[in-house]
C-alpha cells in the first residue's frame, strides 16, 4: 500500500486562519469527489472557523478522562476504520491525554499515513523544537507542546497561511480569535506587534531555508552541477589585500541593479595557514560587506582558484567578482607559461558562472616587499658551517674502505645532505651537495684523484645526486619553514585569544590592550594616538596628533619618534617604544591594531549615545517648565482673580449658597495651582540636575490604587497579575504619571471603558537601556489618535480636539513623560485595536533585594474604583492553542 501525503498549514501566530483554510481546502477537495472526513478539527470558538465544518463528515471524537475532567481526542481507529482518502487533521503538535496510543498526534498522522491516508494538519511556528528558545526569547512564553523540525520538513507540501501583524491585531481586536474579557491582555503581552513581526519573520525564514533545502536536494539528486539562476548571489574573492574594498564594492553596484539577491564575500586562506594576508585590511572588508547586506565567509584550500568555484558552485551564485592580478608583467608572464594566475583560472574553469575581472589600484604593480621567512640567523650559520665540515668527514670515513664504490659514496653524502637541509635550510643543503659530488667525483670515481669522469654512467650518477639531494633539500627545508611558521601562527592565535579576554575583563579595553602589547611584544611603552575629536592629549610637537591612551612605564613620546608605528586607518595610529620589532611581528601588530580599533570605536558611540540621550532629556524638560510656567499658570489664576473680585464688588450682596460657590471655586483653582506649581518645581529640579527623583523598589500596585483616586466609578478596571516584579521608580512621581494619563483617557474617551493591564508575558524580554523593564498599559476604546499627531500630542499645550466638556491646556501628557523619562523609563503611545490608544509605561526592575514569595502581596483592587472584580491571572492563551 501506498503510503499517504502529508500537507501542512503553516502559521506565525494562533489566529492567522490555519484551520479555516484547511477546512476551506477540504471543501475544494470534496467538491472534486475525493473521500474527505474531518477526523478531528477545533474551532476556538469562533463562528466562521465552525460555520466551514456544515457538509463535511465529522468522525466524533474520543472522550477521555483526565484528571476529573474529560478530554476530547481523535479517534483513530473510527478513522482507520472509515479510511477515506483525505483525513482533516488540526494541530500537528498536539499532545495527547494519557491513556491514548500514542503520545503525540504527529505520531497518530504518521499510523494514517501509513495506511495509505492523505493528511492535512497545521502547527504554528512556535511549536517547531529548533525554535523554542528563539520564541521564548521573542514572546517570553515557554512552548510546552513541540514537535521536531526533522518531522516537520518530512511533509510533501508546506503551506504558508500569512497576514500582517497589524491585521492579525485588528482581527483579534474585533473579537475573532479570543472572548472580550481576553482581547486587551492579549493585545498587551502575546500579540504585540514586535512579538507578531519577529514570528512572521521566523517563519517566512524558516519555510525559505527548507525551499533552498529542497532545491539543493533535487540538485544532487539529479546530479545538477550547472548553476540555477532562481536568486541571483555575487561572489566576491578576497585574498586578504587591501583591494578587496573595491571588489566588494563594484559586487555590491552590480546587485544594486536587480531586486533581489544575496552578496557573499569569500576569503580563501591557504590550507597550511601561513598565507600572506592582513587581518586588517580583512576586518575592514567584513565589516563593509555586513554594512551593505551581505556576509562573510573564509574558507581553506590548496588552490584559491578552485576553492573559490567550489564555495561559488555550493551556494549556486550566479556571478563571481575577483580583481585583476598585482604580479608585474614579467611574473604575469610566467605565471601564464604555468597555466595562468588565480582569476584566468577562475575565468576558465568557471563554467555558466558569470565572472567580473576589476581594475584597481595595486593591479600589475607588484605584491610588494616578500616578508623574509628565514630559520634564524643561527640555524642558517650552523648550517653553511656544517655544509663545509660534513661532506669532508663522510668522505674520510669512507676513505677507511679500500675499495670506493660510487653507489656507497653517493648514499652517504646524501644523508648528510638531508641533515644539512634539516638544520640550516634550503642553501646550506644546495651548497653540501655541491661539495658532496666533487669529493664523491675526485676520490670515488674512476679514475680516482683527478676530477675526470671516464664513464658516462658515473657521471649520470652524480648528476642525479645532486638534483635528488637538491630535491630533498627543498621539501626538508619547505617543510621545516611551514612547521615554524605554523608553531608561529599558534602563538600568535594564542596570543589574540589572550588579549580578547584580558580586554574584555579590563573597565578601559583600550588600555588593557595596550598592556598586553607591552608583555607581548617585550616593549617599554604603547599608545594610541588620533588625529579625530577633542578627546585626549596633543603630542608634543604640535603634531595634531592626540594621545587617546597610554600604557608603560616609559609611554612614547609622540606618534612620529617612536620604535614601531602601525597605521590602523587614516586617524588611528597605534606606536611602540623599546625595540624595533622584526618583520614576523608585524602581522600580530596588524592584529593588535584592528581590535583597538574596535574597542575604540565602541567607546566612541558609547560616549556618543550618552550625550545625546542627555540633551534630548535636558530639552524635555526644559520646554515642558517654560511653556507651562508662560501659559498653564493663567487659567487658575484666572479662575482665583474671577472669584476673589466677585467677593470684593461693593454694592453686591450674595445669598449663602453663592459665597459657598466662590469660595469652592477658589479652593480648587488654588488646589489646581498648587499640584501645577509642585510638578514645575520637580521638573526644573530634575532639568537642573540639582534633585534626583528618590528611586525605591516599587509595585505598580502600591501606586495604581492612589493614582486613581476620584477617578469616576465604573470608569475603570484594573488587572494586575500578582506577580508582577518591583520597579525602581519615585511612587509620588509615578502617581502623578498614572494619573495624568488616566485623568487625560476618561476626558477624551467619554463612552468607554479604561483598562489598567500589567504586562507579564513579555516583561523580561522588554529592556531599557539592557536592564529587564517591566509595563503598565492604560488601555481605551475612544477616537483614538491619528498617527501623525503622536510625536504631537507628547508635546505640552496640545489638544487633541475642542471637546466642550474637556478642561486643562494639554500638559498632562508633557508632564508624564518628563516624569517617566526623569525616572529612567519611557512612555509611549500605541493605536488599540478596533480603535482608541493605548498608553504604555515601561520602568525599569528594581536592583534591590529580591522580596521571598511569603512577603509578597497581591495586587489591591479597590471596590470604589472597579466596575467590577476580574481574574488577576496573566493571560495565557487556550490550552488547545497555546501560543
């Protein structure tokens, strides 16, 4: 029997239309005659989901008890007994109640298919097992039902169901997904629309990696060496020079020209290790190509020529960008003679890939002075010394036979050859086996004494001694130099690994760099100096060079006098004093060079981020103190003067009722003034910097109750989970934010209700500054804002309409965000959906002492102010679709 196919209906989020579209295909089946029956389907609730199951056969599902409760489950052996052709399947990831056959429904799909059963189900992104954390991390809700990727990919088709986040909160805002009582901490927690987009985004990424997954598949299959435009991918060659920048660049120009692709920079480093490159002309060119989009690679090969293709040929890239050859002609010409350099190679091996060759700058100028790879001076003496002594001793050891024979002679000079090269390298070893042949020629050739040679076997024979022993010579000696310089290369590993951690621990990283530098490379004194910023030290001299750090008991002088200068970019030198460092240094120099670069330029945006963020809270405040003081004063003096004149006409007798008005009116302009004067008095101590606000661990429930004090009753509902953490935030302060806020939805949404929800769902993944937060959202169903008066409506004196039973002059909004800015935290406003706004406070968690969980105190909802008492839990999503 044929086993059956699986079709699965992908989704970001509950509530995208899964089901309803696999039911609308089990319509579109059915309607074609194929043997459809819906073995088991949920409709959460929702009336279209359920209005698609008329005309399709219902298999009644299994009853179970569990726990006291009982359970619906599919049945599968009605199914299996029934077996039609297509069976509806809902959600892939379920866990089944104890007592079933299996423990996962993916496992009951899998017996269906089987039996030669066609299978539609769904699952949501977050119930992928790969992505669990991922989700975790996003929604800060732990997926307790998963089902592994690898069970996933196995289906025969993939279904994306998609809409945008902001329809998904519209839909879920008018009531389709979750009951009422459920829209608002929904709204607030799961289905924020961060939350929504970065699932979105997970999935269209996760569905595209098993698309190209399936193509490449097919590709092998089939045996598909040829490349397959579907997506076009650039290839750039690296090699470690300073051209690469231009290469990446023009890549970069030529996929600007279609809409779509991807750039991938590749460097090819030898296989050994020990090529030629710069570590800082390769980490300028990594961070250009992750600036312009694309990414990074380095792989490792024998031939750059044919790794290159390879790496090409496996991402399927459809062009390749490598840079013309800097050997000069004469070189040009013999590499040419040897089959050609990297990029004729590549030019001729590359197949239907097409291949860009670039001009620039260091094009035919040459490679540059070779860094001298030498033994040391002492092994290269040692060995000329012994080139000169062994041959001689040999030859007087072989003296001692009375008889020469030239094969023994030859053998034993060829050893000392060997031991030559492995000692002193290349041109010792060349210079003994010169030596070796003319005293093997002089007194084991016949005829012996002279340096005539009578038979032509003889003289083939020391011909080839010499050209063997210059043979071994040169792979004794390649393979001595390779292994130093990989002993080299390790260190110099090492040696970075090092300093990255010794920086990282360091409170100054530049500085501890620079310490570093001091043991690593056995100098006296380092420092960085810059030519950019006001920061630092001129140099002596009056060079425009500034000291941005020093380190060592004698620090150099000054950029231009020192030992070792090392160029990082045009502004940034890094200098040594001591010694003068050998050419093998020079690379780790370059090293040392690119992460101070980097530890240098995090200071800078650091520094640079501060100093914005305090201006623009320093310009906060001091437009909200100016403005109110020259207009928001007026309207209770205005009221006072009004009053007070009316008490003081002559002539005018009022009845006691009316007196008791003025006085009233009086009374509370001045209590009007007085809670106005208060907030101006704060906020220009906070602009001044002479008062700080008194931070103290604080709950949202310590504040909420007193914040909404003569708040109209029925007007508002609260819910406060009872686990909602402390925040660092002044209560007197943060009252008067909540109020504000409050005080400004009840005036502005006469008809509808006002929300209080604390966010538990995602507080931990909410951050301010990369401390955890916590959020407070004043929710309301009134007109709204429209979204280009938001930035607007922060600022003080706005309005949002003339609405006649309104009062104040729009300061309440100013004064709670200055507030809640002065505390460290934000505020900000978001469209509720199906209308109205939504207000959200995020303060930062306390950094006092944890509180024990017998201490704790749950939330205070007082009667007076609640139209009526809700569940305090946090809102978590239907056991069935737990997102």
């Amino acid at each position: 029997m044929a086993r059956g196919t699986l079709r699965i209906f992908l989704g970001a989020a509950p509530g995208v239309g899964k089901t309803y579209e696999m039911l609308e295909e089990a319509h579109r089946l059915s309607k074609r005659g194929e043997d459809v029956v819906v073995a088991f389907a949920m409709d959460h609730g929702r009336s279209d989901t359920r209005a698609l199951l008329d005309g399709l056969e219902v298999i009644p599902p299994r009853r179970l008890p569990y726990r006291g409760t009982e359970f619906e489950e599919m049945d599968l052996d009605a199914v299996l007994a029934r077996a039609p052709e297509t069976a509806i399947v809902d959600e892939y990831a379920h866990t089944n109640i104890p007592g079933s056959r299996h423990t996962k429904r993916w496992e009951d799909i899998d017996e269906l298919l089987n039996a030669g059963i066609n299978v539609l189900s769904t699952v949501n992104i977050q119930h992928l097992a790969s992505l669990g954390d991922v989700v975790n991390a996003i929604t800060d809700v732990r997926q307790a039902e998963t089902v592994p990727d690898e069970i996933v990919r196995r289906a025969d088709q993939i279904h994306l169901v998609d809409i945008s986040p902001e329809l998904l909160r519209q839909r879920l805002g008018d009531g389709k997904i979750y009951s009422a009582d459920k829209i608002d901490a929904a709204l607030s927690n799961y289905f924020r629309l961060g939350n929504l987009t970065a699932l979105r985004e997970l999935a269209l990424l996760w569905l595209a990696d098993r698309v190209d997954e399936g193509l490449a598949r097919y590709r092998e299959e089939n045996d598909i060496q040829a490349t397959w435009p579907a997506r076009e991918r650039i290839v750039v060659g690296l090699t470690g020079s300073p051209e690469g920048e231009v290469l990446i660049r023009r890549g970069a120009r030529i996929l600007n020209r279609v809409n779509g692709g991807d750039l991938l920079a590749v460097h090819v480093r030898a296989a050994d290790g020990v090529a030629e490159e710069s570590p800082r002309a390769l980490e300028a060119q990594r961070r250009l190509i992750q600036d312009l989009g694309g990414s990074y690679h380095v792989v490792a090969g024998e031939d750059p020529a044919s790794a290159l293709l390879d790496f090409a040929r496996s991402v399927n890239a459809t062009q390749i960008v490598v840079g013309i050859s800097r050997h000069k002609k004469l070189a040009g010409l013999l590499g040419a003679l040897l089959g050609g350099g990297i990029g004729t190679r590549v030019v001729r091996d590359s197949g239907d890939i097409d291949v860009h060759m670039v001009s620039h700058p260091l094009g035919g100028r040459g490679t540059g002075p070779v860094r001298q790879r030498d033994l040391g001076r002492v092994r290269v003496t040692a060995g000329f010394v012994l080139a000169a002594v062994l041959p001689a001793l040999l030859q007087l050891m072989l003296s001692a036979n009375s008889e020469p024979n030239i094969a023994t002679a030859v053998l034993i000079q060829l050893s000392g050859s060997v031991l030559v090269a492995l000692i002193g390298g290349l041109w010792p070893a060349i210079v003994a086996a010169l030596w070796s042949s003319l005293l093997v020629n002089y007194y084991s050739t016949p005829p012996v004494g002279t340096l005539t040679i009578s038979d032509p076997q003889n003289l083939l024979a020391l011909l080839v001694f010499v050209g063997v022993s210059a043979a071994v010579a040169v792979v004794v000696d390649i393979s001595a130099r390779r292994s130093k310089e990989a002993s080299r290369a390790r260190a110099e590993a090492t040696t970075l690994g090092d300093l990255t951690r010794s920086a990282a621990r360091a409170e100054d990283t530049v500085k501890g760099l620079l310490e570093q530098a001091l043991d690593v490379f056995q100098v006296s004194g380092a420092a960085l100096y810059t030519s950019a910023g006001d920061t630092g030290t001129e140099a002596p001299g009056g060079t425009g060079w500034r000291s941005v750090a020093e380190a060592g008991a004698v620090p150099p002088a000054g950029p231009d006098t020192a030992d070792n200068i090392e160029q990082i970019d045009p502004t940034t030198r890094l200098v040594l004093t001591g010694r003068t460092l050998p050419a093998s240094d020079r690379r780790l120099l370059g090293a040392f060079g690119v992460h101070l670069a980097a530890q240098l330029e995090r200071q800078q945006l650091a520094a640079s981020r501060r100093e914005v963020l305090r201006l623009a809270e320093s310009n906060t405040m001091r437009t909200s103190i100016l403005r109110a003081v020259s207009h928001d004063l007026r309207t209770p003096l205005a009221g006072i003067k009004l009053a007070v004149g009316g008490l003081l006409q002559h002539g005018v007798t009022y009845t006691p009722e009316e007196e008791r008005d003025l006085l009233q009116t009086i009374d509370a302009c001045a209590d009007r003034l007085d809670l106005l004067v208060g907030n101006l008095l704060d906020m220009s101590r906070i602009s001044a910097d002479s008062v700080n606000p008194l931070l103290r661990p604080v709950r949202w429930s310590e504040v909420v109750p007193a914040a909404l004090h003569g708040t109209p009753q029925g007007r508002v509902r609260v819910e406060l989970p009872a686990n909602m953490p402390e925040i660092d935030a002044d209560p007197g302060m943060l009252e008067r934010v909540i109020a504000n806020i409050v005080e400004n939805a009840v005036k502005y949404a006469p008809d509808s209700e006002i929300v209080l929800v604390g966010a538990v769902g995602g507080f931990r993944s909410a951050t301010i500054a990369g401390r955890p937060a916590s959020e407070l959202r004043i929710i309301d169903h009134g007109q709204g804002v429209p979204a280009e008066r938001v930035v607007e409506m922060f600022r003080p004196f706005q309005r949002l309409d003339d609405i006649p039973q309104t009062t104040g002059v729009g300061l309440g909004l100013a004064v709670a965000k200055g507030f809640t800015e002065a505390m460290g935290g934000t505020l900000r406003a978001e469209e509720t959906p199906g209308g109205g706004l939504t207000m959200v406070i995020r303060l930062p968690l306390s950094t006092g002492l944890a509180i024990d969980d017998g201490d704790r105190q749950a939330p205070v909802q007082p009667q007076s102010l609640l139209a009526r008492r809700t569940d305090s839990r946090p809102f978590q999503p239907s056991a069935t679709e737990n997102p």
